[in-house]
C-alpha cells in the first residue's frame, strides 16, 4: 500500500508551498498570531479552473507522538459566476492568519491543496522564550 503523496520544495522556487511565520519569543501560555501563505514568492494562479482548495495547520508539540488540528481553512471563492468561470466579483486569497497559544515548543505544519497539483507540506519549528 502507498503512502498519501505529499510534496515538500523550497518556496522561494515553488509556488504551491506554504510560508509559515511565526514571531520570535512566543511565551508559554500566551497568545501569537501565525501567518500562513502560498505563492509568496511567486504566485500560485487564483482562477475559477486553477486554486488553492485549502491550508491545515497542525501543530505537533516536543515529545508528543501526534500533531494536533490547529484549523482548517478553506478557500471558496474563485470567481465562479452564472456568466461564467472568472467572471464572478470574488476570489479568497490563499493566506491566514491564526491566533493560537501553546504550553510548549514544538513544529508547526501546514498542509496545502491544489486544485490540480495535489498536496503540499511545510513546517517551523516553535521555540518558547
Ligand atoms: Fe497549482
């Protein structure tokens, strides 16, 4: 049986790869925002035909043995419209910001979806000050 295929690139090259940044000294217990983002270097196309689906971010803590869900978000609007594909007023763009707290360090990762190309992964690791 195969496993789920999952692609990891560099993002300065890659289009479909998440950007995660996290801010520096993160506290304990203490609230922080992550930015996750495809296409920052260069842009992954927004069309009716051609998206991002969707980012999951997990979050999988030093010396645990599984990730945990942060969240899942999905992105809908690709300007569908009853004239036609882009012809609709609206397209999500495929970035989030989060806010999250942890009790400890660990790696987050973030999970992509194309609509054609598959599935994309990268992570940060989470130090705690
Ligand atoms: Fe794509």
């Amino acid at each position: 049986m195969s496993e789920l295929y999952i692609q990891r690139d560099d993002w300065k090259k890659e289009k479909h790869m998440p950007v995660i940044e996290v801010p520096e000294n993160i506290q304990a217990g203490e609230p922080f925002q992550v930015k996750v983002s495809i296409g920052k270097e260069i842009p992954h196309p927004n069309t009716t035909e051609h998206h991002i689906t969707w980012i999951d971010l997990y979050f999988h803590p030093e010396g645990g043995k599984f990730p945990h869900q942060v969240g899942h978000y999905a992105f809908t609007a690709h300007g569908e419209a009853v004239a036609g594909p882009n012809q609709g007023p609206a397209y999500s763009l495929p970035e989030i910001v989060v806010s999250l707290k942890v009790t400890k360090p660990g790696v987050l990762h973030a999970l992509a979806s194309c609509n054609i190309h598959g599935l994309w992964e990268s992570s940060a690791e989470l130090k705690l000050a």
